[in-house]
C-alpha cells in the first residue's frame, strides 16, 4: 500500500509541477556532464531531480544562501548516477546539508594499523552518514562535473549507494545477472594495484584518496566513471564494465556520440 500511494504522489507531482526551464537550462549550462545526456535523458534526469527535491531537503549551513538554481544543481548531479535504477535507491535518508565550502568534523575517531585509535579534526569537501544526510560544500559541488575528473556530489551519492546493503565496502546490492566473485576479483585486484602504487610513493591516476579503504575505492571511480568515462575506458576497462552493468548507463558512448554530433 505504502508503495502504491507513494508511486500515485509521484505521478501527480509529475503530472502538474516542473522545474521552471530557465533553472533547468542554468543547471545544464554549468555542468557540462550533463549536456552529454541525449534528450530523453535529460528529460528523464528532470523528472527524477524535481521528484528528489520534493522529498530530500536541501538545507543551507555555516551562513550560505541556497537559491533555487543551486538546489537543483544538487539534485540533477545526485540523480545522475540513479537515471536508470530509480529514487527508491535514495531511501533512508531525508536531507543534504550545503555548506560554502569545506567543512570541520570535529573529534573524529580513527583507529590505525596498530589499533591504536586517535582522535582529532577533519576538513571535508562532502560526506555520506550512515542513516543521515549528506552534506557537501558547495565549492565543490560547483567543481563537480566540469569533465575534469572531479565530482563530490556523485562521490557521495555513491556512498549512499554503497550503504544500501548495511556494509560500505565498494560493494553495493549488484543486480540480477551480475556476478559477486566477478565485481570482487576486478575491483580487489584494482584496489589492491593502487595502494601499491600509493605505498611507493609513485603518482597515480586515481586520487590517491581512493586507496584508504574499498568504499573509497568504489566512490573515486563511480566519480571518474562519470566524469571522464573515456580515460576510465582505456585506463580502467574492467572496472568500466562493472560500473556500466551496475549503473546501466555508458557515459563513454555519450561523450563519443556528443563529439560525434559536435564534428557533424
């Protein structure tokens, strides 16, 4: 029944509200990723980011003022990476929290190799808790998808993801079809290749970020699977792949068939 009535508020939601098209054509015109959706994903994206924002809260914190144009920002960057799994992935959790930019987290505990916990400060661009909000800067929200390979909205998001099934692990409920020991194998072996890199010291394509932990790993590439899907394409094929089946989505075949349009 709670579906069935959730389903009918969403269609009448649809039915009679839009996002007003000079908002929608702002957000387009500052996030250069999402003008490489064709029409019916953009219209399709539209639709999930003015139902996200009738039921997520986008609160503004340390002093910002939130418009409009920003909240759908927001909306449209976190909808992006569920265009073809639905907003029912976002259960669980009621707001995004915005602030101008980084934010402290204060007293966080960390326990280290030894076992040793510390306590202290962290300056964060974006987090995902557990059952709670997420909450970004909107410094970086405005440096997300520029192309560049940066993207803390969907980075986040991803987390969101990832904590669906209880445990943030870099791997989120996998579909129907999709094979458990396959996606471990491709992405252990990846994970694995990188801390070693870091450990050396050497540079790496990937944020060095990425090797703190698995769900790390899983966010640093949701970020650069959207992003940059190209370089992930012949840097990363593999974990393109699973990133493609899980998402359903193939941002490499939107950015050639964009440059395809633009030499046409």
């Amino acid at each position: 029944m709670f579906r069935f009535l959730k389903s009918k508020r969403r269609r009448k939601i649809l039915a009679t509200r839009r996002i007003p098209d000079d908002t929608w054509n702002e957000v387009l015109a500052a996030v250069p990723v999402l003008r490489t959706l064709d029409d019916d994903e953009r219209a399709r994206l539209g639709e999930l980011s003015l139902l996200f924002l009738h039921e997520k809260r986008i609160e503004a914190a340390g002093g910002l003022a939130v418009d409009d144009a920003m909240r759908t920002r927001v909306a449209a960057l976190a909808c992006l990476p569920i265009l073809e799994l639905g907003l029912d992935c976002y259960e669980g959790f009621v707001s995004v929290i915005l602030y101008p930019g980084e934010f402290v987290v204060r007293n966080r505990e960390r326990v280290d190799e030894a076992g040793v916990v510390h306590v202290g400060d962290d300056v964060l661009s974006g987090e995902a808790w557990e059952a709670g909000p997420v909450v970004l800067g909107w410094e970086d929200v405005e440096a997300s998808g520029q192309g560049e390979g940066y993207n803390v909205v969907v980075h986040e998001f991803a987390h969101k993801l990832d904590q669906l099934d209880g445990a943030v692990n870099g791997m989120p409920p996998l579909h129907r079809g999709m094979s458990v020991s396959e996606w471990t194998s491709t992405f252990q072996a990846a994970y694995d290749e990188l801390v070693e890199q870091v450990d050396r010291g050497e540079e790496t394509w990937l944020d060095p970020y990425a090797s703190e932990d698995p769900g790390e790993f899983f966010a640093v590439c949701s970020e650069m699977f959207f992003d940059v899907p190209l370089d992930f394409l012949v840097l990363y094929p593999t974990l393109y792949r699973q990133l493609a089946m899980f998402y359903r989505q193939d941002p490499a075949a939107r950015y050639r068939r964009r440059a395809g349009l633009h030499a046409s």
